[in-house]
C-alpha cells in the first residue's frame, strides 16, 4: 500500500477538515495532525494554510495533492488488475443508507453479499437521504443508497428500483376497508411525518405539491424520525401516515397495520450514489453488479 501519511494527506486535502479525516481512516484527529506534520517536514514546507478555523491547500499541497491522486489511480488500477488475474476479491467498503432501505433492504443484501465474498469487510453509515447524500460528495462513504430523487450534479446516481409509498393507518380506522384514498381525503386526518431531510418525507411534499396543495396542508404533523417510531405512533392511534410499502409488510401480515394505495398513486425511486471518481476498486464494481441483480430479483 501507498505511504501512511500519503494516504492521510489525500483524505484532509480532498475533506479540508483533519476532523473529517481522522473519521474516514477510523484515527485521531492528533493522528492524523501528526502525519500531516511529519510530510511536512520531510517536504520543508507547509502543504496546507490553518487560518481563521478554515483549511486549505497551500500552492505545495496542490501539487502534492494531483500526484497523491495520481498515485492512488494507478495503485487501484494495479490491484484492480492483480485482483483480476487471481480472482480474488477483498479489502473493505464504507456505505451508507437511508434509514427506510437500511432497515429493510440492505440487511439481506449485504447478507447475501458477504456470504459469497467473505473476506470483503463492509461498513454501513445510516442517516437520512440528505445526510447519505452529503457524505458521498465529502468521501465519507464509498457508495450510498438513498430513497427519491438526487439533483447533485456532481455525483452518479443509478436507480435500483421502483418503491410504492402507502397510507397505513390503524385496522380499526374509517379509512382502512377502502381500496384507495384520494390526497385530499387523506388530508383530513392527523398526519405523522418524517423528519426534515427524509428521502420519505421529500417524496410526499413534492407529491402534494403536484396535486396543488402545499406542503403546509397536512394536518397536525407530529415528526418522528425513523419508519419505526412512525408506525408505533400510527398503532398508537396518534396519525395516520404515507410509508414505504417495504417498511410495513411485517404489520400486514401480523394484521395490526393496514395499508392504502393513494389516488393517484405514489412510488419513488431507490438509488445508488456515489463519487465521479476517476480511478475505481474492483470490490466497489462487484458489489454494485451484485446489488443491481438483487434489486431487480426482488423488485
């Protein structure tokens, strides 16, 4: 592998924060301040500007910082072609899901994944679609999974498959024996709502928004923040609320939630995120190519 400190100058260079790095590469923030202090000294110059609480590259350090990615490039191309000639794969992987696709997709994915390549260690980040989205731009995770759309230009996004969203509301509800509830009677009830930035919670204003109502027309919205505190709040006879048809199949089939379509109705899409990067890891491909047929076996 590459220089210690190579690789920890790259991470703060390409974060600006010693923080953010000491956090991808699981050190210290002294760690990593260390590292950086001894390329510098071995360089007799200093390869970033500490001013005013804000990080960034001196002249030398951007320099230095296209040869570290140049080093990189070809290192994973070396390994990529290694790897290819003993079939191997290996190494680790950090990603990161949306709290509704972390608790009900990825599970027996990655399962399933790590049973046929065991010796790839896998990380899982869990946070809310903007949250997801944010660590993939920052390099904190290798690959996102995150639910509605991404308008990040500077990231690629590939649509993994389709998801119907629902009303779920109590089995005694009024609302529970219909075959669908149109938008505007749905707005007649308590609503409970994900948190701001949920993937979940986007999806359903900017589908009120579409039928004309803004996103100020759902009634008395208690926030909650995950799809389990919700459903427990919908058992609860607090609300009724708009969820992942995934999310709820366990009360449906133990038949103490029941679940709507809307009219007209809702899907949205799962996707996967992740860097522009110039040079690419064999591990990351295969999981990808695993991941896209898993989701099309289980759309």
């Amino acid at each position: 592998m590459s220089d210690r400190r190579l690789q920890v100058f790259h991470a703060v260079a390409r974060l600006l924060s010693f923080t953010k790095a000491a956090e991808v590469l699981h050190m210290t923030q002294p760690a990593v301040t260390f590292q950086i202090r001894q390329l510098e000294e071995q360089f007799d110059t200093r390869l970033f500007d500490r001013a005013h609480n804000k990080v960034t590259l001196t002249e030398a350090g951007h320099v230095a910082f296209e040869y570290a990615e140049g080093v990189f490039e070809k290192y994973a191309e070396m390994d990529n072609a290694i790897r290819e000639i003993t079939g191997s794969i290996s190494g680790s992987l950090t990603l990161g899901a949306s709290t509704t696709i972390s608790e009900y997709m990825l599970p027996a994915l990655l399962g399933d994944f790590n049973a046929k390549n065991p010796e790839v260690l896998l990380r899982l980040r869990v946070s809310n679609t903007e949250g997801i989205v944010s660590m993939v731009e920052n390099n904190v995770i290798d690959l996102g999974v995150v639910e509605g759309p991404v308008t990040n230009k500077n990231l690629l996004v590939e649509v993994c498959r389709e998801d119907e969203l629902v009303v779920v509301v109590p089995t005694d509800h009024e609302l529970a024996n219909k075959k669908k509830v149109p938008v505007k009677e749905m707005l007649q009830y308590p609503f409970i709502c994900r948190e701001e930035g949920s993937g979940t919670r986007g999806v359903i204003v900017d589908y009120l928004r579409s039928q004309g109502f803004g996103k100020h027309a759902l009634k008395a919205c208690l926030e909650l923040g995950s799809p389990e505190a919700v459903k427990g709040a919908i058992e609860a006879g607090m609300g009724i609320s708009v969820l992942s048809s995934v999310s709820v199949s366990k009360e449906l089939k133990l038949g103490t939630l029941k679940a709507i379509p809307l009219d007209p109705p809702l899907s949205r899409e799962f996707s996967f995120v992740r860097q522009r990067q110039k040079f690419r890891v064999r591990t990351m491909e295969e999981l990808l190519e695993f991941a896209r047929n898993y989701c099309k076996e289980n759309a």
